[in-house]
C-alpha cells in the first residue's frame, strides 16, 4: 500500500512540475510577443524619425480620416455591372483590393471608397505622389481597417493603366488629427501615400509613405 502512495505521490509531483512549467513557458511566449511588439514599435519609431530629418514637408493634404463603426449606404450607379474602376490598390499581406474611382467621381469619396486625394499625382508621374485615403473602423467603408498590421518593408501594389507598380514601405508616422496631414517624403522618388485614422485613437492620423520599386505591363 506505501508503494502504491509513494508512486501516485509521485505523479502527482510529476504533473505539477510538468503544470508549472508549462505556465512559465506561456508567460515567456506571453510577454515575448509583446516584447517583440514594443521593440518593433520602436524600431519604426526610430525609422520614422531619421526619415523624417533626411526629408521635408513639401505638401499638406486636407482630409480627417476618421474610425467607422456603421455602414454606409451608397447610391452609386453600375455601369455593365461594375463601378468605372480606373485602377486598383491591392496590399496581399491585408487581403486588400479595392477599385479606385476617377478624382471627379461623385464617389471618389472616403465615406463611399479608397479616395484618390486632389492634390495627388497619378503613378505614372516620375517623381510623384499617389495619395490615397480610407476610413478604418468595422463599416463597410472601413477599407484600410488593416493598415495597423504593416511594417516598413511591406509592399503594396497599384494596377493603372495597364501597368502594375509595385511599392514598399519606408516610413510610417502620425499626426494630429486636426483637418490636415504633412506628407514628408524623398521629392526625388516616386511614392504612394495612404492615410487613415490610428488604431485606437481618435486624435491622431497615420501615414504611410511608400516608394517606387518597379513598374511592369500586366
């Protein structure tokens, strides 16, 4: 009868050994997650900044992207089917695609679609600035709900004009929301600019500046 105690003792010593060890190990996995968020956090904090000192604001962009958390309804006209798409924003590691509406366009609008921005170039302007604005949020509208998820270095791609440009992101930064954004970027490259609300807070703006890395007939 010891026996039998002294073994079930020591399962019993065994499986909460074995429990703790497992709880440490989800804490350090736990906390090292985060520990790599915060030191990626910093990293493009530092990259924003050094970017920001090597370029200067060469244009002010009125817009407030704000946080959606309702559905839009749009009246929008469909020819043959389909919106009069003149090209499209296509980001693979969000699972984004959104057509892009001529600037003219009644619904080239943030509250309808991925607004084409007045003041923007088109991509086929060497040396130019492709400037797109999108709601985030949980709406129907909210196209760029995912633009927290990427990092410098992450590509986007833009269809126009029967040719495919690709772009890569070198810098990300915020603004105050208070009607404009400051567009720092390398005059000398050829960019696209997105711009929503943050993530998680209401009074501040996030901007991303990419620049050209090819261009291909697709």
């Amino acid at each position: 009868m010891a026996i039998k105690n002294t073994i079930k003792n020591k399962k019993e010593t065994l499986l909460a050994i074995v429990g703790f060890l497992l709880l440490i190990i989800s804490l350090f996995l736990f906390h090292y997650q985060k520990l790599l968020e915060v030191l990626d956090d910093l990293y493009n904090n530092i990259q924003s900044e050094i970017y920001k000192e090597n370029t200067s604001s060469n244009l002010v962009v009125d817009i407030n992207v704000d946080y959606v958390d309702h559905d839009i309804e749009s009246n929008e006209p469909i020819s043959n089917g389909t919106p009069n798409y003149i090209g499209f924003l296509e980001i693979d590691k969000i699972n984004l695609r959104q057509g892009l509406l001529p600037k003219n366009s009644y619904y080239n609008y943030v509250d309808y679609h991925v607004q084409i921005m007045n003041l923007s170039d088109f991509p086929d302007k060497v040396g130019g600035n492709f400037i797109l604005a999108g709601h985030s949020g949980t709406s129907n509208v909210a196209f760029f709900r995912n633009l927290y998820k990427l990092k410098i270095g992450d590509v986007a791609k833009v269809y126009y004009q029967s040719k495919l440009y690709k772009y890569s992101i070198v810098n990300i930064y915020k603004q105050v929301k208070d009607g404009s954004v400051n567009i720092y970027r390398n005059n000398e490259k050829t960019t696209l600019t997105l711009i929503t609300c943050t993530k998680d807070d209401k009074k501040s703006q996030t901007i991303y500046i990419l620049e050209l890395d090819s261009v291909e007939a697709y």
